[in-house]
C-alpha cells in the first residue's frame, strides 16, 4: 500500500510540476486544445487557453492558431466554432484560423489536428492547454508525431486548491490511462 500510495504521490507531484517550459517556446502552430463552451461562448477555462493562445499569435511566436473540440448535444456551436468566434471578436484573423471540430477527448483533438495540418504537420507546434493538462497532452503530442512544445496558460482556471486536486486527481487517472492503454 506504501509503494502504490508513494508512486501515486510521484506521478502526481511530476504532473503539477509539468514540462519544462522556457518562456519562448515558437511553433507553426499553436494547437488550442477544447474545453467546455457556455452556450456560444467559451468557458472560463476555454477562454483562457484562447487568450493565450492569441498572446502567442500576436507575440509572432505562431503563425496561425488551431482550435479543437467537438460539440456536444446541448451546443449549438462546436468547442472550435465558438473558439474561433472568440479569437476574431479579438482581432485574429480568420486566414490564420484553422477548425478541428469533431473531436471529444484530447486523444482525438491530436489526432485529428495531425490530419488537418497535412504537409505542414511536421513543423514545431505550440500546444495550449491548462498546466495541469500539459504533461499527458504532451506525451500524447509526441505518440501521434508532434514536433511540440508546451505553453500552458499563465491564467487558468483552476486556481485554488478546490480546483486543483480534482483536476490533478483526474490527471493522474488519464495519465495511467495513457500509459497502459494510450488513451
């Protein structure tokens, strides 16, 4: 029970420090991986990815964004359609807008968003998501081919210990998940 407790509290601890992240990571493309949307509005947690997501476009630090995440049966929009609605009431352009809109786990956000980039797939690639969530969609980055480097907003939110450890419990489920079955 110790070594299972021990290792739980390893993955979890290596989860929450995350992927080393240098603070000028550059790609083609800055992969926005989906999060829940409010009717046709991003949540909270979406927004945020967006955001930054755009800070690293219009740093020049990527060249074009791709937003993922399908729909679900209540929306009216899908996870990237109302993403992408989101980035141009903010001044993005639509050109350099890319839609990955069937997609329902980060697995499938990957994926799909490796096929849509075609040619342009082997060039590095930003992946924005939470903290939290960057090390299993980095590690599932590189299991479809990604060249990617992490950039997890500095503004998520799941902020406070109320939402962190369920967050992080989560994680460290998928995690193991991953790693058994490459979920």
């Amino acid at each position: 029970m110790v070594a299972i407790i021990s290792w739980l509290g390893g993955v979890a601890g290596w989860i929450a420090i995350g992927p080393s992240i240098i603070g000028v990571e550059r790609g083609e493309t800055a992969i926005v991986l989906g999060a829940a949307v409010d009717g046709d509005v991003p949540s909270p947690v979406f927004a945020a990815r967006i955001d930054h997501a755009i800070d690293l476009y219009r740093e020049g630090r990527v060249k074009r964004l791709l937003l993922t995440g399908g729909k679900s049966p209540e929306d009216r929009l899908s996870e990237a359609e109302t993403g992408a609605a989101y980035a141009r009431d903010r001044g993005v352009p639509t050109a350099v807008i890319l839609l990955e809109s069937q997609s329902s786990t980060t697995r499938q956000n990957l994926e799909n968003a490796w096929a849509i980039l075609g040619s342009t797939r082997d060039a590095p690639v930003v992946i924005v998501s939470d903290p939290l969530h960057m090390r299993r969609a980095m590690a599932m980055a590189a299991d479809v081919g990604f060249n990617a480097w992490p950039s997890p907003t500095p503004t998520s939110r799941y902020r406070s210990l109320a939402t962190q450890l369920p967050f992080l419990a989560r994680e460290v489920w998928f995690m193991h998940m991953h790693w058994l079955l490459r979920v």
